[in-house]
C-alpha cells in the first residue's frame, strides 16, 4: 500500500512569496511549478527539481505555522478521523 501526496520544503523567503499562490479549493496544485523557481530564487527558469519518489517522516517539530492543534491527541483519536 503506499499513498500519494505532495509534500513541498520551502525556505521561510520562499515561503511568504508560495503561499500566495496555494489555493484551498483546488484538488490539485496544476501550474504550480511555473512559479516555485521565482519564489525560491527570483528565476523560474533555474534550477527547480522535482522528486518523483522519496519517504517522509513526520517528527512533530513545529513548523513556520507552529505545532499542530492534533498533536496532542492521543494516538488513536487521530486513527478515528
């Protein structure tokens, strides 16, 4: 069994110009990698890479947005959602 899903690493300079362009009400991010190498670096024509298959381990640091809201709940209140 494996699951799909898009997982983005951004700088937090980055971060202020991508999050702009996420919309919530989309199934999916189309178009999206035109505009990533100009977040990151000011050129959408350089240097932007895709990682077609890698694993991703949730560790519970807080990210730019704080801890999460869920990470307190025990672990089977969140296998129930």
């Amino acid at each position: 069994r494996w699951v799909e899903g898009m997982a983005p690493v951004f700088s937090r300079a980055a971060w202020k110009c991508v999050w702009h362009l996420i919309q919530n009400d989309l199934i999916h991010g189309w178009g999206l990698d035109m505009k990533l190498g100009y977040c990151a670096q000011g050129d959408r024509a350089e240097k932007v890479g895709v990682i077609d298959s890698e694993y991703v381990v949730h560790q519970g640091i807080p990210s730019l947005g704080g801890p999460s809201d869920t990470s307190k709940l025990p672990r089977r209140s969140l296998d129930l959602r």
